[in-house]
C-alpha cells in the first residue's frame, strides 16, 4: 500500500495567478478568460506554454486545442467549484510518478456575461429533471439553501449567525481593492436586505461574476528555481456524495468533510488545527462556512454560527477567514473554488491585499456543486 | 406569457413510480435485505452498508415528516413566490424534493421542522400527476 502523506511537501506551487481584472468582463469569451490566466500564471513563474507537460481543466481538450499544448498527462474532472483543488490533489500524484514535470491548472468563466457558455442544463429524464426540476428549482440559492433550516432546529443557529459570515467577510473585502463589494455592512443591513429563499437573504448569497485563476506545479526539488517563493502543498482531500440536494446523507453535517478529506488533509500534512495559520472556506452562501468550519473540526458541531458571531474570522479575530473577501464580496464567477487557492497562495507568500502577518499555513475547503463533492487542500510556505 | 414549468420525463426504471402517481398511488421501492424504502427509483439499495439487489416495488403510505425547506422568494419564473421547496422524510424510508401547499403566504412558524405531512396528487395533465405535500 502507498501512503499519501509521503507525497506530503513533494510539489509545490511556482505560478500562480488570475485574470487582468475579476468582475464584469463582457469583452472575453470563457475560454479566453482560461487563456489569460494561464498566461498571466506562466509569466509569474517565469515560464512560458511550452514548458507544460500536464493540464488539468473542466474543458480538458477543449482548452489544449485553445491553447496549442499537448500535455502528456490531462485530468478533466469538473465535479463544480472544489474541482481546482481536486486537479492540485491530483496534479501532486501525477508529479510525483512522474507522468509529467509542470502541470498548468486553469479556470475561467462568464459566469455572469455569458460569453462563449455552453448551457446544457439537466435534462427532463434525469434524476435532477425528474425529481428537482418540477418543483421550481431556481438555482443554487434554491438548493444549496435546503438544509439550512435544519441545521437551525437541531442546533439553535439563527439568521443573525448567517449574517454575521457576510459581515464578517465584507470587512475582508473593504482591504481588497479589486473587491466588488467594499462598503461595510451591519447584520441589520444584511436581516434587511431582500429575501432570496428563506433563510437567505440577498446579502447571504455570493456575487455572480466572470473571471478566472491559474496554477504552475512542478516537484519539490526545482521548486525553488522560479521568481516567486514556492507554496507546497502539505495535504489534500477529496470526496463525493450526492448530485441532488435531497439525496445529501445529513442535512446538519457536511459528512464529506468529516468523514474523509478533513481527516485526510491534516493526517497527510501531518499537522493538527492549532498549526493552521489562514482559513479559506468557499463561501456560496452563509451557511457553507459554518458547516465547513463544524465539520473540519475547528469548533463542535453546532458553535460555528456563534463563532463567526463574536467576528473570531473577522480582521483582528482569532482565525483570519477568506481574506480577499469570499465569494460573497470579492468574486464568485460560479466555480469559486480556484479564487480562494489564489488567495492562500497570496498570503503564503506574502503578497495579499489584506496581508494577515506570519502566515506559513493555509487550509482552503471547498464544495462542488451543492455540498456534492468536497475538496481540502493545506498549504505551506516552509 | 409566463414562461412554462419544467416537466418530467420518465426513464425505463422510473416508469412504475410515475405510473402509480397517475393512478394516485404513491409507489416507491423497498429493500428486501435492509427492510427500508428509498427513494428516487433504481434496481439496487443505495444505503451505505447495505447495496442489495435484492428489492421490490410497494406503495407507500403517503406519510412523512418535513425533514427541511426553503421559502423562494426568487424563484422560478413559472412558479408564483413566495413558495416552499420542501424535503420529506418518507415514512417507510427515503427522502423526496417537493412542495408544500395549502399555505397562502407560508413562512418559517408555520413549518416546523419534523411536522407531519401527507401526499397531495397535483394532475398536471392526463399523462402527469406531481407528488406535492400538505401539513397534517
């Protein structure tokens, strides 16, 4: 039997960065927005696209072909927002057997313009179209939403610890210039603005935004030969469940997470909670935090809506938590999972807008689709 | 002209739950190994632990429990907010989106969590019949 954790500090990440800008981007088609930030990535490590030999990408060959590389080693997995970090989990496997040296990750979507979007939707035979589909689904904030009331009946969380995350996470987003959203809010403008789909309101929902993000791994050994001091990746997990809301094991717990790549990451990394240095937990809506920071064992399950309450996440609080200011301030362009591994890397080396003093780890969590696959990355800088 | 709403389409092995729904019947299948109903249809137990192939149609009572919801306020364009998307917790095993009606404007206090609910037949059209909810 292998054992991950000897693939633990083996790859590092040497490149790493995203679109010129993030936000309303009309002018670039999808895979143009893929492109820029793979461009943008390579110059940042010095390298340019014919030192590639491994991709990894929701288009797969759809982006080789844009791009005119030809990796010998390729991994589309696309299971939503966690997919970026399960393409680093995956790229460390690849690296160390040695199916290839410099892997190129990238991401980018209109998913707000639209442009160059295909739009398959579920179809009318499958599960989601039989048995989600006639029932008035209107996207994520329909369906993610689901097992918030849940968690509140079993656990005492109110809508005031809801909207404490999106108050929390905007203070983040003030420091950050390239932030959509920077004016500061109170839990009252959050309680006040529009209902969305009970218990969410407008301000507990992320942005819809374009833009896009890109890595460069290589192995431990040439890490240390590129501009940029490298990030290496310490641990990982990854896990799926369900497709369809309804079908999730546990509407009070992200089991996922609990059971298998919370466990996973720290036993690889070799590391336990008290090493973590920096939080970046996907935040789709309010509540993804909450679960997230419950089922990776920060705080017992039920204590994260008081938690982010007494504003521990917050500048200045205990444990600084997505400090370019989430999906729910900075950018969600749809899959958000690659922003919130930019930002770790930006802290890790210690260029980030909202730079949190000593940072040598990072832990980033991310869902796919609605709690549906689960991704952890951790990440150092030693 | 409001834009229509997303309708079903049955699969080889969905066809006998759309059928009884047709006839007002709620018929959902059961493990003969593990003894639990499940839900959505297929030819094999999905519980964790248990995987059977061994298992068989039956029709259910109708019963369960509000395991969780949402009220949309945005929702879909077809549908007229705000309305509950609901989860229930079967009575014999297995959960199922829906909805809940029978409310004008429903809101957090009148849907407890774990209250008692029962299956409403909503005929679409002669071919189609949605399973909806109801509080008890």
């Amino acid at each position: 039997m292998f054992d991950s954790r000897e693939l633990s500090h083996k790859v590092a990440i040497v490149g790493a960065a995203e679109t010129d800008a993030v936000g309303v981007l009309p002018d670039r088609s999808q895979l143009q927005l893929h492109a820029e930030a793979a461009l943008n990535a390579l110059d940042d490590a010095g390298l340019t696209l014919d030192d590639i030999d491994g991709y990894a990408g929701i288009p797969g060959a759809g982006m080789t072909e844009y791009l005119g590389i030809m990796p010998r080693w390729i991994d589309g997995t696309g299971v939503g927002g966690c997919s970026f970090l399960i393409h680093v989990s995956h790229a460390v496997a690849a690296i160390a057997a040695g199916y290839c040296n410099t892997v190129l990750i990238t991401h980018g979507e209109s998913g707000r313009s639209r442009v160059g979007v295909a739009r398959p939707g579920p179809g009318p035979q499958t599960p989601g179209g039989q048995f989600a589909q006639p029932f008035g689904i209107a996207g994520p904030p329909t369906m993610f939403s689901v097992p918030i009331a849940r968690h509140m009946a079993t656990y005492g969380t109110t809508e005031e610890h809801l909207a404490a995350v999106s108050v929390a996470t905007r203070q983040w987003a003030e420091r950050n210039p390239r932030a959509m959203m920077r004016d500061p809010i109170t839990i009252e403008d959050v309680l006040n603005s529009r209902l969305i789909a009970w218990p969410l309101h407008l301000l507990n929902c992320c942005l819809v935004t374009d833009g896009g993000g890109a890595l460069i791994l290589t192995s431990e050994d040439r890490a240390r030969d590129f501009p940029k001091p490298p990030v290496y990746v310490l641990g990982r997990g990854e896990a799926a469940q369900h497709q369809d809301i309804s079908q999730m094991w546990d509407f009070t717990e992200w089991t996922a997470a609990a059971q298998i790549t919370g466990p996973e990451a720290f036993r690889m990394a070799g590391l336990g909670h008290d090493d973590i240095d920096h939080l970046m937990l996907y935040d789709a809506f309010s509540h993804t935090p909450i679960y997230a920071l419950e089922a990776l064992g920060f705080v017992k399950p039920g204590e994260a809506g008081p938690w982010f309450a007494e504003m521990n996440s917050a500048p200045g609080g205990t444990l600084p938590v997505n400090t370019n200011g989430g999906g729910l301030s900075y950018t969600h362009t749809g899959m958000y999972g690659m922003f919130a591994i930019q930002e770790a890397v930006r802290q890790l080396r210690g260029e980030a807008a909202a730079q949190v003093d000593g940072v040598k780890t990072s832990l980033v969590h991310a869902p796919g689709g609605m709690f549906s696959a689960t991704a952890t990355l951790i990440l150092g800088n030693e | 002209m409001k834009p229509q709403k997303p309708l079903p389409e049955p699969s080889p092995e969905t066809q006998p739950y759309w059928d009884g729904l047709r006839n007002h019947e709620l018929r959902i299948q059961r493990c003969k190994a593990c003894g639990l109903g499940y839900f959505y249809p297929r030819p094999f137990c999905p519980r964790p632990g248990c995987h059977s192939r061994d298992v068989e149609w039956f029709t259910a009572s109708g019963n369960g429990k509000l395991h969780s919801y949402v009220i949309a306020h945005r929702g879909h364009p077809a549908f007229d907010t705000p309305y509950v998307i609901a989860v229930v917790e079967l009575a014999e095993g297995g959960r199922m989106m829906t909805n809940i009606v029978g409310l004008e404007d429903p809101t957090p206090d009148q849907l407890p969590i774990d209250a008692d609910v029962e299956i409403v037949y909503d005929d679409v059209s002669a071919e189609l019949t949605l399973p909806m909810f109801r509080l008890k």
